[in-house]
C-alpha cells in the first residue's frame, strides 16, 4: 500500500537560458509556458493535487507565491500548496526543506515542465518506489518510441534496454539526503549518464559503458556506495518521459493535449483542489 502522506516538492525555477524560451512564449517564466491554454506549473499541480499519495505541495521556484499566484485562476485557492524559495542549485534547495516543516518525509519530486503528468503515473511509481530509500522513474525506449517516434530523448543504455529519466523522484527516508549531497556535486553532468558512473568506480563504469548490467543492478551498485537503496521504477506510459525542454517538446506536448482534450475550455477542475 502506498503512504497517502506524501510531500511533493515541484521544481518550478529558471534555469540559465530558459528565460529566453519563456519569452518567446509571451510568459515571463517557463513554467508558465501555456499548454492546451494553462500554465504547465497549473496542470501538474492540479494533477498532485488529484492524487491520493499526496498530502501536500510545494512549489520551489526563484519567486514561488508569484507563480502561485499567476496559476490560481486554474487550481483555485489551495490550503494544500505551499511555496518554498529557490536558492544555489536544485540539490541544496531541495535540501533545504526536504524532511522540514514545509515538506516533511517521505518527499516526492516533481518538476513543473512536466505538463502531460498523470496521477496513473504518480500512483504507480510510488508504489513501485516502496521499500526504497530513494527511487527515480524512468521509460523504456521501446514504449516511448512507439507511441511518440518522432521524439528525441537521452538514453540511458544498460543491458536490459534503454531508458529515459521520467522526471519523478522520491526521498522515502532521511538517508535519501545523501543523494541530495552526491547531486549537488555532479549536478553539472546531470544529462551524462556515463559520466555520472565514474562517480560511483571504475567497476560500474566499465560494466555500463560495455552495456553488462542492468539498470537495476547499477542502481542498486550505486545506492550501496552512497548507503542507501536506491531503485529505479519502469513506467509503462510513453508520456513519462515527454518533459518540455525546447520548442520541439512543445511543439509534441501540445498536439498530444489537443488530441485528449476538447478545443472549448480548457481548464483545469479538481475535486481536491480546494483547501
């Protein structure tokens, strides 16, 4: 059974040079870049909200109560959200408060350029992180490229297939800390999954670049040099992996939304949106 008190911390802040594909949308923060007509920061908190793992939401960004504020107009006046200040870098801020009042353990990490998020894949993945001390979601290529051929991801290649990042993390206990430290010196090569396993010895290196391990098996090699378990969980939706980086991951999110959803309206409603 998955705990029904979980905190959701959505990384909702600028990283440097998307200020500029913000304003190329006509908005002043990516996270508000309209999908289907609402904020993407509006769709993925309204989809946490619908979720029934998840107590409560913070929103960490550079200015959180203004990008609250430009999102209520969809989600309504939540008792639920909470906002949190972004400082130097995503691990240090995630730090911050992760097992704090604000988001108290177990932690769930979200981000706010997920805009096709959906409470099936929060669900799902929560259940598949329990008895973990960390978890991350991924997809595999296979279900990914035959939904969305034309999408170009970052693979993670091990012997038991290629996966992309699905933008989900959980800290289920306080030892998901170390993670936290270990990110905050590597977070530079976030996008090099090879170069990220020299962190861990040349043993787990050599077995990934030579594709002689599975993905679970690196993980769980990682998670003991940090002291932890650490698990990857596979999720069987192809939209999993569809974040919005670029005008090309727009361009996909928005055909996708406008085939599920009706051209008049829309917003977002919520039985749990309200406080």
């Amino acid at each position: 059974m998955v705990a029904s008190d979980w905190t959701a911390i959505v990384l909702a802040g600028e990283r440097p040079g998307e200020s500029a594909f913000a304003a190329s949308q006509n908005v002043r923060a990516k996270a508000l870049i309209p999908v289907g007509g609402v904020p993407m920061l509006a769709r993925v908190a309204a989809t946490l909200l619908d979720c029934p793992s998840v107590a409560r939401i913070v929103i960490l960004a550079q200015s959180p109560d203004a990008l609250l504020a430009d999102i209520a107009p969809w989600i309504g006046d939540s008792a639920r959200i909470r906002t949190a200040p972004a400082g130097d870098g995503i691990s240090a801020s995630i730090a911050a408060i992760a097992g704090g009042d604000v988001a108290p353990w177990p932690v769930l990490i979200a981000t706010a350029d997920h805009a096709l998020l959906s409470v099936d894949m929060v669900e799902t993945f929560l259940a598949g992180a329990a008895g973990a001390d960390v978890a991350f979601a991924v997809a595999d290529r296979t279900t990914v490229e035959a939904a969305y051929p034309e999408t170009k991801r970052t693979w993670l290649k091990f012997s038991d297939g290629h996966f992309s990042g699905a933008n989900l993390f959980a800290l289920a206990t306080p030892a998901g800390r170390a993670t936290l430290d270990f990110w905050g010196r590597v977070e530079k090569e976030r996008k090099k999954a090879l170069k990220l396993l020299t962190f861990f010895g040349p043993m787990l290196f050599l077995r990934a670049f030579t594709r002689t391990i599975s993905l679970p098996k690196a993980a769980a090699r990682a998670g003991r040099s940090l002291g932890l378990d650490l698990k990857p969980v596979r999720l069987p939706f192809a939209e999993a992996a569809i974040d919005v980086d670029k005008p090309a991951d727009l361009a996909l999110v928005q055909s996708i939304v406008a085939a599920r959803e009706p051209a008049q309206g829309r917003g977002l409603s919520t039985g749990t949106s309200a406080g």
